[in-house]
C-alpha cells in the first residue's frame, strides 16, 4: 500500500504541474545541485523523457520500490508525463542537511506548492519524493 502511495503522489506532482520556471540564480553550492534536480524533472517532462527521470533524477529505491509493486519506473513516468498539460515548476526555497535536502516547490505562477525530498546518492542528489502537497 505504501508502494502505490509513493507512485500515487509521484504521478501528482508531475500531473500537476503549473506555470513558472525555476529561478537557479537565487540558489547557491549544494541548494543549486538540489534546484537543479527540479529543473531537470521540468525538462524532462517536457521532452517526454521518462528515462531521464528514473536513471537521472529518481533515487535508486524509489526505482526499486516501484519494479517492486509490479511495475517499472519507466512505464509509471511514462503515464505522468502523458497525462500532464504543464511541467513548469519553480523552486521557491531549498534546505539541505548533510544528504538530505528539500526543496519547496509551486506548480504554476499561483499553483499548489510541494516539498521534494532528496538524498545524496553516489555523489548526486536524487530525489526520493516529489511532494507532499501544502
């Protein structure tokens, strides 16, 4: 159940994607790396490329979790970016603590905002969940 949960609020936050582009200039060291990360979620959306998102961007079990429940991160991406009007995202703020960061992030110019988590993982941050919804 936790499984398809995870899969459920992925699967949202990339459905749900609003209007803004992310602002990197305003981030700094490690909260750019993370910024970024979200930046490359948007990009990929937007050019279709749900193995961008889970060999660049998902952390390796979130992958596992989902090949777990019976699917493949590839087919699941897939679906989101299909069923996405928007990728525009935008990250308004980005706390890391040793290798763990968030991001909070508003989809669209009045959209939703988000918390993204992310772990440090072979040296690149990777996120392990694209929101809680606030």
């Amino acid at each position: 159940m936790k499984r398809l949960l995870l899969v459920a609020v992925m699967l949202l936050a990339l459905a749900g994607c609003g209007q803004q582009q992310a602002d990197l200039d305003k981030f700094q060291g490690a909260q750019r790396d993370v910024a970024q990360k979200v930046e490359d979620l948007q990009s990929a959306g937007e050019n279709g490329n749900p193995e961008d998102i889970c060999s660049d961007i998902l952390a390796r079990r979130v992958v596992d979790q989902l090949e777990a429940a019976g699917t493949t991160c590839n087919e699941e991406m897939d679906k989101a970016i299909k069923d996405a009007d928007d990728f525009d995202l935008e990250v308004l703020s980005v706390e890391v603590d040793g290798d763990q960061a968030t991001a909070e992030v508003r989809r669209g110019d009045d959209g939703p905002t988000a918390t993204f988590e992310f772990a440090r993982e072979g040296g690149q941050w990777r996120a392990t969940s694209l929101g809680s919804s606030s």
